[in-house]
C-alpha cells in the first residue's frame, strides 16, 4: 500500500509538471499574440494621429484663406 501511494503521488506531481509545462507555453504564445496585436494597434493609431493632425492643420489654413 505504501509503494501504491509513492506511485499514486508520483504521478500526480509528473502531470501537475506536464499542465505547468503547457500553461507555461500557453501564456507565451499569448504574450507573443498580444504583442504582435498591441504593435499593429499603436501603428496604426500612430497613422491615424498623424493624419488627423495633418487635417486639423489643412483646415486651419482654409479657414484663414477664407
């Protein structure tokens, strides 16, 4: 009975192991997903910005040349 629990218990760490493993590499792969999203986020809010500063300074000019 004792050789049975070493065993049982045994296994049981070897698949908490293996699930921290996996989760492990989970949250990398979402870290590398979220990253790349998050980047094309901010370049395209980057364009964005730009371009609307540009428009808010082109209608500035038309209002003053009537």
């Amino acid at each position: 009975m004792f050789i049975n629990n070493i065993q049982k218990t045994q296994h049981r760490l070897r698949e908490i192991e293996d699930r921290k493993i996996f989760i492990l590499l989970e949250i990398a792969s979402i870290k590398d997903k979220n990253y790349i999203k998050i980047s094309r986020l901010n370049s395209e809010f980057a364009q964005l910005h730009k371009e609307y500063y540009q428009l808010q300074t082109e209608l500035m000019r038309k209002k003053q040349n009537g």
